[in-house]
C-alpha cells in the first residue's frame, strides 16, 4: 500500500462538502472516533467505497489478519490524517476513546473552528 495514494483516496471521498456535513452533527470538541462513527452513519456509501478501495490493495499476508487489525486501523488513521489538513478543524490533543469495534484506543481531539 502507498500511504500516498490512499491519502487521496480518502480526500476524493471526504471532500469538504462531506466534512461539513458530518460537522454539523457533531459537538465543538470531538475526537476522531466520533467523526469517523457519524461518517459512516451519514455518507454509507462513500464509507464503503474507501472500505472496498483499501481492500483491494492490501496483500495477501494481511487479509489474513483479523480486517479490524489492519483495514480499519489503516483507514481511520489516514481519515484522522487528512482532517489534520482540514481547515475546519483544530488539532487539541490525544484521548483514549471506544472506536467502532468498541475497543479502547488512542484517537485525535479536535475542536470545530467558529
């Protein structure tokens, strides 16, 4: 996998008209975990499409890895990435939160800019 190129594939999908929605829905303060969790709810599709752009460019040694392991955690790193890059958001910090498997762990906070 191009870490790269899979950039881009998130950004064809979380365009700003897709961050400001899933904006809308959620606190000032929030952290990447809720972002990522309200995405999926609002925009399915598009989720599933980077979901299915992601898998088709993993390697056979690591399809058989649990898909939560390497898929997921892979993807929603680079989501928090290119929020990172958005300009609707400030970066404020690290937390411990359940991701969308319910398991602990660490995650971006973010802050919406008025």
């Amino acid at each position: 996998m191009n870490e790269k190129d899979d950039l881009r594939e998130v950004e064809k999908v979380l365009t700003p008209d897709v961050i400001d929605k899933v904006l809308e829905t959620l606190k000032d303060e929030f952290n990447s975990h809720d972002f990522i969790e309200e995405f999926i709810k609002s925009e399915p599709k598009k989720y599933m499409r980077l979901v299915e752009e992601y898998w088709k460019k993993i390697d056979e040694n690591e399809k058989q890895k649990p898909i939560s392991e390497f898929l997921f955690g892979y993807l929603h790193g680079n989501i928090g990435s290119h929020l990172y890059n958005s300009r609707k958001m400030e970066w404020i910090g690290r937390v411990d939160s359940e991701n969308i498997f319910g398991r602990l762990s660490k995650c971006s906070r973010w802050r919406k800019k008025q």
